[in-house]
C-alpha cells in the first residue's frame, strides 16, 4: 500500500513537472485585430490593421523557430457593447492572447478594463483619448501610436503660436472628441489662446452645416475639428463648400490620416496642418514597409499611422514572447517585459515604453502639400516640424496614471 502510495506521488510529481515544462515552452499565440472593419474608421484602421499585423507575424521570424501565431478580425462598429462582447469570446473560447488597434476611444476604453480582468493584452493603436495611459491606465495595456497630447500639443501650440489664437471646435460626441478637445484647449491657452467656444457633432453625421454656421458665426480665427475618419473627411469638404477658409477662418484637423487627404483630393485639402506620427515617406524604412503594404493591400492603399502603429507594437510584443522563452499567457508579464525593453523598429525608430504604458517616440507636425508641390501618387505631405519624443506625450512627472503611484 505505502509502495503504491509513494508510486503514486511520483507519478503526479511527474506529470506535474512535465505540465510545467509544457507550459514554460509554449510557442503559442493568438491575435485579436478588433477594428472598425466597414464605417468611417475602416480606412485608417479596418482591414489595413489586420494586414499589418500579419505582416509583423511575417517579419518577426517566429514562426521560423516553430512559433504558431494566427490572427482573427472582429468589428466593432464604433460600439463599445460590441466591442466589448467580441473581446470577451475571443478571451474565454478563442484564447487570445493580445488585441491590437481599436479605433475608437469609448470602445478602446471599455476593452482596456475587460482586457485587465482576462489578464490579456491590449496594444492600442487606433485609438487617441490620452485617457488610457492617465486616469484609466491598466497594467495589461499599452498605447503605441499617437493620443489626443500629441495631437493637441503638436498642431494646437504650433497654430496658437503662428497667431491663431482664437479657437472654435466642432468636436466628435463622444469619449475621443471629448478628451481631444479638452487637451487642445488646454495647449491653446498655455501658448496664449482663447476658445471661443464649440459644438458637439454626433459620430458619423452627414450634415456638418448647422455646425459649421456656428463655428463661422463665432469669427473664431481657428476651426479645431476635434473628430477623425469620415467625420473629418465631411466637414473638410462642407466648410469648403461654405467658404469659410477663404473668408479668413483657418481649420484645424486635429486628427487627420493619409486616407482622410487621399479622400479629399489635394486641392481641398491643400495647406491643412496637423500631427501624425509616422508617414510612408519620412525615410528608407518607412518606404520599405509601405511599399510591400500597399502591394497587399486590397485598396492598393498607403498605409496610415494606425497601420504602422499595429506593425511596430506587434513587433515588440514578439521581441518580448522570445525574451522570455514562449508564451506565459499572462498579459501583466508580458507588457512588463516590454516596458523593460527599449523599442526599435524601421517605422518608428528607437523609443521607450513608459510605465504607464505610453510609448515615446518623435511626431511629426505636417503640411498638406498644394497640387503643383506633389510628385505623383499619395505624395502628399510636407514636413514643418519635428517634435522630440519628450514634448510629444504627456510628461510623466504630470501622468494621472494610478499605477504611478504604488
């Protein structure tokens, strides 16, 4: 009996270990591209995200060293229900380990907290509420490309400076719109500005005319559109129709995308200032990799900073999965590793992750170029000025983040 016992004990102690083991070697991984995959983000985001997440599948050379990594695409059509129940499936029956994108910053905010519970891993790239590495910051999350700072401090502080201090913004209904107007306004006034005042859009309006009245009505020397995709897209082209900005009033599209300017047509678009942080035309490695994108691309379209923030995230989250040896399905250990880890890539160059979960890289202040400047096809973008990676995101030092404090 004690013989069995002890055969026994063994025998568990074994398959105990050898589970262990098992575990510590896994070199499995599941992606979970979650976008708004056919409304007004699916240019800048959509399907474009799922391309270039599968093209950093590709160029992390894992799947060389016997990694499994697939990808699945969800839509969350702007709705953070939605969003929220596609990620809560993919965590509890498809096993996914990390969702990138999410454009859309209510829906990006409400997946970050369901992320944090599943101890999964978001890598935002779509979204820009500064929000996510501030007051609503979690350990599982990390936001690559851009956020409403950038944004504000960038083309908000330049345009103040340049002697548009007085600002009117139509402002997007909802939690991005919000969060960028907020941070516009409060770089408007640090650089000697006034906001006159502003107007909320609902998400996906067609008729801007109502709006538009108002912020002429204002004699505001700056339209901020605090909006983004088609919403942008649409007001652009209605105030041109208005004539506003050739009776004075300059706008400012706070968030604008290649796609957005590829959509409008240069001779509308032309002199639009605004802060990105990537453009397939900066150097060599931006026209490496937008040049095999657009190939693949349905569309045959340049890819747009969301894009490359999808690439330039899942290549450092790879970099990570091989640092530590396989997969620990743990989002919290991971996104630490990264944070340990300095970020390096041909899209973004070299960076760091904060502990709140921003990631630090230059921005870029750009021009919409005129129809005579441009050289051919999606040649569109002039560059003003360059912003260090310090002044383009939210100093630390005044981060609301919660982690910060433990």
């Amino acid at each position: 009996m004690k013989r069995r016992k002890f055969a026994t004990l063994l025998l568990g102690t074994a398959l105990s270990l050898s589970a262990g083991f098992a575990f510590a070697q896994d070199k499995v991984v599941k992606i979970g591209s979650l976008s708004d995959q056919s409304g007004l983000y699916a240019d800048l985001g959509g399907p474009g995200s799922t391309l270039a997440a599968q093209m950093a599948v590709e160029d992390s050379g894992l799947t060389a060293k016997g990694w499994k990594i697939d990808i699945i695409a969800g839509d969350h059509q702007n709705k953070p229900d939605i969003g929220v129940n596609i990620a809560r499936h993919w965590f509890d029956v498809d096993k996914v380990d990390v969702i990138v994108d999410v454009p859309n910053s209510g829906v990006a905010l409400a997946v970050s907290n369901l992320v944090k519970e599943k101890n999964g891993i978001l890598l935002d790239s779509g979204a820009g509420t500064s929000d996510l590495t501030n007051a609503q910051c979690t350990p599982n999350t990390i936001h690559w490309t851009y956020d409403t700072y950038t944004l504000a401090h960038g083309t908000g502080t330049a345009l103040t400076k340049s002697g548009g201090d007085t600002w009117f913004f139509l402002t997007a209904d909802y939690a991005f719109g919000a969060a960028l107007e907020r941070d516009t306004t409060a770089a408007v006034q640090a650089a000697g500005g006034t906001v006159l005042g502003g107007v909320k859009a609902p998400l996906s309006t067609a008729d801007f005319s109502s709006f538009l009245l108002q912020a002429q009505a204002s004699k505001a020397k700056i339209i901020g559109l605090a909006n983004a995709g088609a919403d942008t897209t649409n007001s652009i082209k209605q105030a041109a129709e208005f004539g506003i900005t050739t009776s004075g009033q300059k706008l400012a599209a706070l968030l604008l995308f290649i796609t957005d300017v590829h959509s409008l047509g240069l001779k509308t678009a032309q002199g639009l200032n605004f802060t990105e942080t990537f453009y397939w035309d900066l150097n060599d490695g931006t026209r490496a990799f937008a040049k095999r994108f657009q190939e693949r691309a349905k569309n045959h379209s340049m890819p747009t900073m969301v894009h490359a923030g999808v690439y330039s995230s899942l290549l450092h989250y790879f970099k990570a999965l091989d640092a530590l040896g396989g997969n620990p399905h743990d989002g919290a250990k991971v996104v630490a590793k990264m944070k340990e880890m300095p970020t390096d890539d041909p899209l973004f160059g070299k960076g760091s992750i904060e502990p709140n979960g921003r990631t630090l890289h230059p921005a870029y202040l750009f021009e919409v170029k005129s129809p005579a400047e441009s050289k051919g096809p999606w040649d569109y973008y002039k560059l003003v000025s360059t912003i260090s990676a310090d002044d383009a995101f939210t100093p630390l030092a005044k981060s609301t983040c919660p982690l910060l404090k433990k």
